[in-house]
C-alpha cells in the first residue's frame, strides 16, 4: 500500500512539473497592430496596442482562446491568440556584435543596439543568424529576451 501511495504522489508530481514548464513560453504577434486587453475576452477593454510585428511575449496564462503576456519591458495584458503564433524572434537586452560567421573570432560587421527587435533566421548551439535592415550575420546568443527554439 505504501509503494502504492508514493507511486501515485511521485506520479502527480511530475505532471505537476510537465504542466508549468508547458505554462510559460514565448510566442510572436502577427500583426502590426494587435489589442492587448484587460481581460480574457472581447468584452474587456483595450489595455494598449502593439504596433510591431514579430515583437516576443511570454504566455503566462491561458484562459479559452485568450492568452495572458508579459513583455520585456514588464507589460502585460490579454490578446486572442488568432493574433499570435510560433516565431524565431527576441529583443537584444544590450548591445551585441553582429559577425560574418558563428564564433567570435570572426569579421564583426555592426553592433546592434540594446532594445533592437531581431528575427532569427536559423540558431546553432549559443549563436543565431539574424537579418538587420542593411545586414546580416551571427549574433551570439546571450542578453536577449525572446525565443530562439
């Protein structure tokens, strides 16, 4: 009986872990101008907007086709998860170098700024090629809020 019951609290346990680490992930907005509400539902009023495509949230919660976010400046709010989806894109939270190949013994070609929005094009170990308005190039993976996987 008690193997049983040490079974059963182990089992609830790791569903326990499953289910929090599935609860916080990074998704991308799709559009150019997506509401972000006070509540889960369109009955809520608009919190504010977002004006930039690509730009990553973390989902904190989910409540029926509504997702709660968090962005990196700590904003947070409820958006229709029609207007999200799964995407390669983080902020650079201080300035990074942008290289001609994935190490850092490479030719630098332009620092990027801190606050910068960047779309990861593919991602290897600690590195991703990323495209600039004029450049493109690796970018060492570190100081940066967003998703990468």
């Amino acid at each position: 009986m008690y193997k049983i019951v040490l079974l059963f609290c182990l089992t609830l346990a790791l569903q326990s872990v499953t289910f929090s680490a599935e609860k916080n992930y990074f998704l991308i907005l799709k559009n150019n101008k997506v509401n972000v509400r006070y509540g889960p539902s369109l009955d809520y009023p608009i919190k504010f907007i977002y004006k930039k495509k690509f730009l990553p949230v973390q989902v904190i919660d989910k409540k029926e086709n509504f997702r709660r976010i968090i962005d990196h400046k700590k904003n947070s709010g409820w958006i229709h998860n029609s207007q999200l989806k799964k995407g390669k894109s983080f902020i650079a939270l201080q300035e990074v170098i942008l290289f001609t190949k994935p190490t850092k013994y490479s030719k630098p070609l332009a620092k990027i700024s801190k606050g910068k929005l960047l779309i990861a094009k593919k991602c290897k170990s600690n590195w991703c090629k990323i495209k600039t308005d004029k450049y493109s190039g690796w970018i060492q993976v570190k100081n940066i809020w967003g998703s990468v996987n």
